[in-house]
C-alpha cells in the first residue's frame, strides 16, 4: 500500500471518529461511524491473503448490521418523540435497540463471536487499531445515551468478563487470545459507564495504553503463537524480561498500572450496592489472570538450553521504531502510585 493512500485512510479513520465524538444528532453520529467503517477495510486487506479477506468480509457484514439497527433506532425515536438528539434518546424502546447495536458494534458478549475471527484475520497493527480505536466512537456512544434500565448493562457487562476469560483459557494463537481480552477489559469498563463518567474514562485511557504496549511488543517479536513466544529472547532479551510485567498489569495484579481501574471499578461498584456483581467481577478475572501467566511462562521460563518447540530466528537488528513500545511499556507498568492524580485530571 502507498505511503499516500495509508495516510488518507488513517485521517478518514481520525476524521469518522472526530465527527461522532462531535456530533449531537444521531444521523450525523452515524454518518462518522461509517465513515470509520469504510477506512478501515482497505486496510485491513493491505496485505491480501485470503484469511485477511474473508475477516474484512465478517467485519463489513456485522458493521452494516449494527449501522443499520443505529439507524432504525434513531429514526424510531424521532418518530416517537420527534428528538433527533443522542442525549434525548428516551423511549425505552429506541434506548434498547441502540444499546444492542452499539454492544454488536464494540464486540461484547453475548454479541462477540466476530470479534476473535476478524482478529486472526489481520495482523497485529490494524488488530491494534480494531482494538483501541475502532472501539472509541461507539463507546462514547454508549456513554451518551445512558438508558435508564442499568441491569442490561451491568448484565451485559458481567458475560463479556466471564466469556473473555473462560474462552481464552484454551488458545493458543496470541491474536484470539488478545481478542478475548479485549472483550473482558472492555466489559470492565462497561461495568462503570452508568456510575461514574470518571472512572469510565479513566479506565479505557489505560485500557488503550496496556493494550497498545502488548500488541507493539508482540509485533516487535513476530510473534503469533504461544511457541513463538518461547524463542523471544533471542531477539530482544530487555523486552523478554520486562513483557510478564505487562501482561501482570494487563491482568491487573498489583502493584502494576492494570490494577488501578479494576480497583475503582470495583470500588464504585460496592459504593453502588452492587457487591454481589463486584465480587463475581473480581472472580472471573482470575480466569483471564491465567492465560497471561501461561504467556508469561512461555516467554520466561521457557528459554535455553531447555527444548523449545520452534526454530530459534537469526539475530538480526530490528529496523521497528521502538520509542511508542518504550513509552507504553513505562505507562502500563508504572502509573498506579499516580492514581489520585489521574483520578482528578479526569474528573
């Protein structure tokens, strides 16, 4: 792909997220998510492999069927309450279906399956940008739109956490397994969207850090299995010793940065007389906890002169900037004694 059409798509994208951030009437919301829709399928046919296609077919077909039940939703309420506005979003109906679309288009359960497919399907940069960006505007969406009945989404939330780690458990190839993280981090963010505003933001900007760090470092090694872990120390020992910290705070073990939003979250949670959906919150991370400690094995404790279950590379000096992995990496293990100061430069 050349250097211009990259650069057009990558502004498209900036520009359809900018105007749904922007925008107060749901036509022009949705104009800004098609407008990302539609960016992000050249790229992630860029390399044009088969497997890659039939992802950016999945993504395509779930995207337009999420666009068009936003649509309807919205024409559905201005035709019930004449409002075209997002924050007027108030027939319950309406409310409902926007919730479910918005939930389809993010990739939570019970509406995930797509998600873990079109993932394997790219690689790791515009998994990285499915990921993060791609998840921006309709979750500012979703915190916009606030419907009243909070068990949807508390429920919603509480089946992305135990699917993101009870599907993990038994991958082995490291885009699904960073997929279902995905899924649960993002039900744990959801879990706060109707309390605290604060919190929500709080917990998707570091959301955003630790996963660019763990992507950047995986792309860094080649690496798209949990064998291909096991020889990473061959080409970056530094990154090898520092990698089980990030998938730690990934998981959210203290006293890593990770730990900060799952620590108000649950925190909100319990203030909010929800102890019962905290604790089995807390309970169903541990399952996500296991498979970044068995990708933390794999990178560490497997190394020479025990038998590795792959060819060790040639060492050869990477030419990938390494200054956004450094950065990240700094961000996703140190931020956690800098919590009350986040919490006020969010609030």
């Amino acid at each position: 792909m050349s250097p211009l059409l990259l650069t057009f798509l990558l502004l498209n994208l900036g520009l359809g997220t900018t105007i749904t951030f922007a925008s107060s009437h749901w036509l022009l919301a949705w104009m800004g998510l098609e407008i990302n829709t539609l960016a992000i399928l050249p790229l992630m046919t860029r390399h044009n492999h088969p497997r890659a296609v039939e992802a950016t077919i999945k993504y395509f077909l779930i995207q337009i069927a999420a666009a068009a039940m936003i649509l309807f939703a919205g024409m559905t309420n201005a035709s019930l309450t004449g409002q075209w506005d997002i924050l007027q979003l108030t027939h319950p109906l309406s409310a409902l279906m926007m919730t479910l679309a918005l939930v389809m288009k993010i990739g939570l359960a019970p509406m995930h399956m797509w998600f873990p497919e079109v993932l394997q399907g790219v690689d790791l940069t515009t998994g990285l940008i499915l990921s993060t960006w791609q998840k921006l505007a309709p979750f500012i969406l979703l915190i916009q739109i606030k419907p009243d009945n909070t068990t949807l989404l508390v429920t919603v939330a509480l089946m992305s956490i135990a699917v993101g780690g009870w599907a993990g458990l038994n991958q082995t190839q490291l885009r699904k397994i960073l997929a279902y993280s995905s899924i649960a981090h993002i039900g744990w963010i959801v879990l706060a969207t109707h309390f605290s505003l604060t919190i929500t933001l709080l917990a998707l900007s570091l959301y955003l850090l630790i996963s660019t760090s763990i992507f950047l470092l995986f792309k860094l090694n080649k690496a798209t299995n949990i064998n291909t872990l096991a020889i990473s120390w061959t080409k970056a020992p530094l990154l090898t010793t520092l990698a089980p910290l990030i998938l730690l705070s990934l998981g959210g073990l203290p006293p890593l940065t990770g730990f900060m939003p799952k620590w108000l979250i649950i925190q909100e949670l319990t203030k909010q007389g929800l102890a019962p959906a905290a604790t089995l919150a807390a309970l169903t991370a541990l399952l996500s906890l296991y498979f970044y400690l068995r990708l933390s094995y794999a990178m560490t404790l497997t190394t020479s002169p025990n038998n590795t279950n792959g060819l060790t590379p040639w060492r050869r000096p990477s030419n990938q900037h390494t200054l956004p992995l450094a950065i990240t990496t700094t961000t996703a293990i140190l931020l956690l004694p800098l919590t009350p100061t986040m919490i006020t430069l969010f609030s």
